[in-house]
C-alpha cells in the first residue's frame, strides 16, 4: 500500500466504499490523515467502521467541517448524467474533489522530487524515498524517480497494460500492474529502486476526475461510442480520455490513430502552443510514413519508424495470444511505451512472444482435435464481439446474455465466418431472428451450447464465446461466465490445454 502523505490531522472525505475507497481510506489513514468515510449502503459502511473508520453521513453539511478534499470512488458520477449530491455538498464547502488517481500522482511528485534531492546530494530528501541511491552517477534530473505509463482508451487497455507489464517484468525490470486492472493504484507498493515502474489501466472514469495525471509515457488506444450518458456524449467522453495528455504532457505519447479523433490527439500533442511532447503514433490497420515516429503493421509484421527510417522488428504470428488487428494495436502501442522506457527491441520481441495474454479475452482455453476453443467472454458489446470474430476464418460462435441496444446487426458483415451460431440467455431469440440465414440453435444455458459447438466443430474451426452481451441474466459477471465456459471446455474429453491433456 502507497502511505498518501500531505493530510497529516486533517480530515479527507471518502465517498464510496468498495475496492478504491477503502484502500484509499487505509493509505490516508497509515500516514497520518483522518478518512471520514461514508457509503449509502450499509453493509459496506459496517465493514468500514470495523476498520476503525470515522463513519459521517455526507450528505448532511454538518459533516463537512474540517474536510480537506473529497475522494470519490469511479463509479461515482462528478458531473453526468446528474453529480451525486455529496459532490454537490462538497461544492457547496468549497472542498476539492479528487480520486485515488490523482492522490498516487501526488505521491509521484512527492517521489520525483525525493528522488532528484539525493541524487543532487542536497539535505532533506524525504524518508518516502530513502532507497533511492544517491551515488548512482550523473543521471538527468529529469530522469530520476519511478517512471509511470498511463494506458487508456476505449477498447485494448487490459491487454495493452498486461503486455507492457509482462515485457518489462520479462526484461528484468522493477514494475508493478494496477489501477483500473489488479490492484488499485493505492494498493500498489511504494518505489524500491530509481528505475522503479508503474503501468497502470486508466478508465475515462479515472482520467475525468483526477486533479494531478502526470505520466511518463501516456497511451491512448482507440474511441468507440461507450459510457455516453457518464460523460455527456461522445465529447465529454474523448475529453475525458484526452486529460491524460494535458495540461501536463508527458514525456513520450503513444497515440493510436486509427480514428480522427487519434489524429487530432497526436497533431494536438506534437504541435501544443505552449507545451509539446514526443508522440510515437500507431496503427494496426495503416503504414505511416513521412517524418513522424510509428509502430505499424505491415504484412502481419511490427515496423519501427524512426527519424525517417524504418525497421521491420517483429513478426506477430510469433504471439499466439495476440491474435487479430486489434491485438496488433495492443502489440504495437506496447512496443511503443517500452521502447519510449528505454528497452532493446530483442528484449521487448521477446516478451510480446512469451505473452499468455489475460483471461477472458481471447483466451486461448484448449485444443482438441484440431479445433481451438476461445474464451472471450469480455466480448460484452458489438464492437469487442467483431473483433473477436474477424480474428478467424471459421467460428463456432456461442453469443447471447442480456442484450445491449442494437443488438447483433452491425455484426451482418461478418455472419460469413460463423459455422453456427449457439445462442444462450435473454437475447437467444432475438439474436436468431437476427441469424436468419445463418445456421443457429437456442441453446439457453451455457453447457448446453458448449456440448453442442463442442459435438459439432470440426478440425481447424474454433469454438468461440463472445456473446455482445452483458452477462447478467445468468452470471454475476463476465469473469463468472467465462470461467464457467473455461471449466465446461476443460472437462471435455480428450481436450489438451497448455499444461497439456486435462
């Protein structure tokens, strides 16, 4: 846990009890500060009083004597589509409104600062940082103290963070995963050594609110139309993304600019008025040429450009976790943020062929008999599910959940590659009169469709569990229906995993 100094005996309000408000409340508290915490449900107001924690209705403006900030949890709406009416009282108190995100780059500062102290042997470099060595040689000022990497965006940031974690970790290198994947930024450890790394998920939630985002290499993937009604509509939406890269940009920016609104980020960054950063663009789907620097994809291979050369680095065929264009995004943006942290090009190949990918998303669950079975039960809307069904040829497609609006027809393109459809929950009948045309089957639980597409597929087909839907008609969440898809494909007979036959 990250100790969040600065609020010794002072009150800071926490709004929202769950994963990030609680560890938010433990690392105010650990260094000094005085949480007072509230959350309108009970249970989870219980659990925090067991904690020790001073409980407060923040809703009432009595309670806000003292308080020096509001922490609200991400799941909190700030401004749209209406502020929760304890932003409004913090408003009304004058108290500013942060997030666990802008506490740890506060502490990020606190670090960097420490860290150029003792490695300019001046007196008084904080104990937060009393590892940092200062005898190490004449390193930049401007190169001292943990580096962070910021990944947002709308569709990749699991992976594209994983990735980069994985490669770094792979490499020999101090680094820890967390923020909107794992552990909540708060929950991470405090830096051990000077090349110490952050990589950290960032949702529009997180970048929205945050008052300090100070990243050393910012990655922005792609936009598509989601949380809408959070933000105001689609500006609202990419202006929340966009923060990451103002007003403080960072010292290298990864943009994607498979969309206009990645062109207008990169041509924004590298020409700002008053302040600029390096950008690397790029794209899975186009070779950028000219003088700018650039990952892209051609031929199925990684290329490098570089001061108006270019580099054929890396054949992606080689990661089998990585299968599709939008996981040659992910491949090149984290090509690009660990090339911007100073790695060789073998080490990060290396690590982008070793890469197991995450679970749930295209996960590669088994074989058996030629047919590959995929779980990618994060697939939960259109634009996730098309991706996984352009990544192969011939798919036995189990889909189905509780519906989004629109339902399946922006997937009619792509029908072509579905042997058969098995359609599960709420939205089966509707995704059949959809499938008209296209072999399908009302399955309506998952062990039925995974048994049928199971009996059915033949060598070189994959089974594939991408159901453009939410799972919550029959699971918890997408990470239940996947891990039950996981078990019924693992109890199959015959079926070989990684660790071979199960």
């Amino acid at each position: 846990m990250i100790p969040v100094g600065g609020f010794e005996d002072k009150r800071v309000a926490i709004l929202g009890l769950g994963r990030s408000g609680l560890v938010a409340a433990r690392a105010l508290a650990v260094a000094g500060a005085v949480p007072v915490c509230w959350d309108d449900n009970e249970a989870a107001r219980e659990k925090a009083a067991a904690e020790g924690f001073e409980i407060a209705n923040l809703h009432e403006p009595a309670s806000w004597a003292g308080v020096q900030r509001l922490v609200l949890s991400p799941g909190i709406p700030h401004l749209y589509p209406t502020p929760n009416p304890v932003v409004r009282q913090a408003w009304a108190a004058g108290v500013p409104v942060d997030n666990d995100v802008g506490l740890f780059f506060e502490m990020v500062e606190v670090w960097r600062q420490a860290a150029a102290d003792a490695l300019a042997e001046t007196d008084g470099a904080p104990d937060v940082y009393d590892s940092f060595d200062p005898s190490l040689a004449d390193a930049s000022l401007a190169d001292v103290g943990p580096k962070v990497v910021c990944i947002t965006g709308s569709n990749g940031k699991s992976t594209t963070t994983a990735l980069i974690g994985h490669i770094l970790a792979e490499a020999g290198k101090p680094v820890q995963v967390g923020g909107n994947i794992g552990r909540g930024v708060l929950d991470l450890d405090p830096p051990q050594a000077r090349d110490a790394i952050y990589v950290l998920e960032l949702s529009s939630y997180q970048t929205d609110l945050a008052r300090i985002l100070s990243p050393d290499v910012a990655v922005f993937l792609n936009l598509s139309p989601d949380h809408y009604d959070r933000h105001g509509g689609p500006g609202g939406y990419f202006a929340a993304k966009r923060r990451l890269f103002d007003p403080l940009p960072p010292m290298t920016a990864v943009i994607g600019v498979d969309e206009d609104e990645g062109r207008f980020l990169a041509n924004l960054v590298r020409f700002g008025a008053e302040n600029s950063a390096p950008v690397v663009e790029i794209s899975a789907t186009e070779e950028l040429g000219g003088n700018r620097d650039a990952v892209f994809v051609r031929d199925g291979r990684l290329v490098e450009r570089v001061a108006g050369g270019e580099a054929d680095v890396f054949a992606l065929k080689t990661a089998p976790a990585l299968p599709g264009r939008h996981n040659w995004q992910n491949a090149a943006a984290a090509f690009a943020a660990c090339r911007a942290l100073g790695l060789s090009v073998e080490d990060i190949a290396a690590g982008i062929a070793s890469f197991g990918g995450l679970a749930h998303r295209m996960e590669r669950v088994g074989t058996r008999g030629g047919v590959l079975f995929v779980n990618d039960s994060k697939g939960t809307n259109t634009d996730a599910a098309e991706k996984a069904l352009t990544s192969y040829e011939r798919i036995r497609w189990i889909a189905g959940g509780r519906p989004k609006e629109g339902g399946i027809t922006a997937l009619a393109p792509h029908f072509g590659r579905v042997a058969k459809a098995y359609l599960i929950g709420e939205a089966a009948d509707a995704f059949a009169t959809t499938l008209d045309g296209v072999p399908h089957e009302i399955c309506g639980t998952m062990d039925v469709a995974v048994a049928r597409a199971a009996d059915e597929a033949e060598a070189g087909e994959v089974v594939l569990l991408s159901p453009a839907c939410t799972s919550w008609d029959q699971y918890s969440s997408f990470e239940a229906r996947g891990d039950a898809f996981r078990d019924l494909v693992r109890a199959l007979p015959g079926i070989e995993t990684d660790g071979g036959a199960a």
